[in-house]
C-alpha cells in the first residue's frame, strides 16, 4: 500500500465528497429531505452495516491470501535449507551441483522475482535452477542406505518447496475479481448518494462536513486496505519482503564454510549464470 497515493485519494475523496454535500445543502429543506429521520437513519444503517459485512467478508478471504503468499514465502526458504542439507548426504558426484543450484535459486527469488513481483509480474517468473536441480538430480546414483534415504528425502523436499512457491506466486496474483471490486464501489456509491439526502441548511456547514466527510474516510480506508491484501508484495508498509530467503541465504553460506564446499558458484550474486 502506498501511504502517498491512499492519502491522495483519501483527499480528494473528501474534497469531492464534502464539496457534493455542502452544494446540495444550498437547496435542502431544513430537516434534510426525510420527513422521518428515524425511519431515514435505519435504512441508511443497514446500508452501511451491508456494507461493512460485505466488505468485512471480503477482507477476510483477502488477509487469508496474504497469510498464504507470507507463510508460502517462509516454508519455501525453510525448504531450500533444508534441501542443502539434505544434498550433503547423496552421491558426491552431485553434491557440489545441487547445493551451488540452491543457492542460486534463493539469490534468484530475492534478486529477480521479488522485484518483478512488487511490479505486479508473479504470473510470467520461472526460476530457471529449478531446472538444473532436476538435471542435476538425474545423474544421481544413490548406492549406500543414507544416499538412498537422502535422494527419497530431497523428492520429498522438492515437492514441498514447489508447492511453497506456488503458494508466494499465487498471492501475488491478486484473489479478488474485477466483479468484486464492481460491487463494493457500487455498494459505496449507494452509500454516498443517500448520505447526500441527509443535506440540511438547518445545520452548521462544519457538521455536514464532518458528517459526509467521517463517511468517506470510513470507505476509501476500508477499500484501501482490502485493495493492500490483495497485493501483498506492492511496495509500502504491509509489503511482504523476503526477509525469510535473506535470512537462508546466510545460513547457506555459514553451511557451504561448514561443509568446506570450496567449489564456485555457478551464478553471481544476482542470481545470473556466470559465464562456463
């Protein structure tokens, strides 16, 4: 969420909406337009309480998307420490190969994609070591018990980080349908044009300001917030950022020194192949 652009729109939001009110006040009746404002505030209550459900169901399914992208993104980063380990132990004709791809798929994710998905681009990313994991994985022999135990357990591991990343991925994409979004700007704007009738001359202009003004804020914040969950990874606060993949980068690398794994990486530290 960019606190810039919701401030923005928040202000004129108001602007427009106050200015509306304040203009159709010029020709109210004092009393507003309702002769029964009793019976007037309960249909506007249910008005706004329709809203406020709708809306609320909806931020919902949106937060629980954005809990998916967030816990997607740990269990993948998670997953390929895991992995590292776990290559320590196959054949060691493929040791060096799977735990170099590793580190570069990670480098990837937090150089590349994390980049191309605050830009709104998580549908067309493929990380290519994924395919040289696999490539790599075909030239393993596994003969002892604990290769044999470690090649079942990095299909295993593979499973899982794919289907973490598909998880990251798929927050990324945004949850809510344009349909959605139709209908609670629909539902606002009915909200809005019955504020317009409670337009009384008989009040001060600061009270019919505040009470059109408290209205919109209400509004404009709620699909602002709704509009945050549904992109998870748009730059500004809220921003799911891969701190977990950072975080296993170090880990990796304090692993490689443990390992004595002195072979070069066949990538650079953005995560580009560097030239054979």
């Amino acid at each position: 969420m960019n606190l810039v652009l919701v401030a923005s729109l928040l202000l004129v939001a108001n602007i427009a909406a106050i200015t509306a009110m304040l203009l159709v006040r010029r020709r109210a009746p004092q009393g507003s337009r309702f002769k029964d404002g009793d019976r007037a505030s309960g249909v506007f209550g249910v008005l706004a309480g329709g809203f406020a459900i709708f809306a609320g169901f909806i931020i919902f399914l949106a937060f629980t998307a954005y809990d998916q992208s967030r816990r997607g993104a740990e269990t993948e980063a998670l997953t390929v420490v895991q992995q590292f380990e776990t290559a320590q132990l196959m054949p060691s004709s493929v040791v060096a190969p799977l735990s170099g791809a590793l580190v570069c798929y990670a480098r990837t994710v937090v150089q590349q994609e994390w980049p191309a998905m605050s830009d709104g681009q998580s549908t067309t990313l493929i990380n290519p070591w994924g395919v040289a994991l696999f490539r790599a994985l075909e030239r393993a022999t596994p003969v002892s018990a604990s290769e044999q135990a470690a090649y079942s357990k990095w299909l295993d591991q593979t499973s899982e980080r794919e289907q973490a990343r598909n998880d990251r991925l798929h927050g990324g994409e945004g949850i809510i349908p344009v349909s959605i979004w139709l209908v609670l700007f629909l539902i606002a704007g009915v909200v809005f044009v019955f504020m317009l009738f409670f337009a009384d001359r008989g009040e001060g202009v600061g009270a019919q300001a505040m009470l059109m003004g408290s209205a919109t804020t209400v509004i404009v914040l709620t699909l602002a917030a709704i509009s945050a969950l549904d992109h998870p990874y748009d730059h500004g606060p809220g921003q799911i950022k891969p701190v977990a993949m950072e975080r296993s980068l170090r880990i990796l690398d304090r692993e490689r020194a443990v390992a004595g794994s002195g072979a070069a990486l066949p990538c650079g530290a953005d995560g580009h192949p560097t030239a054979s």
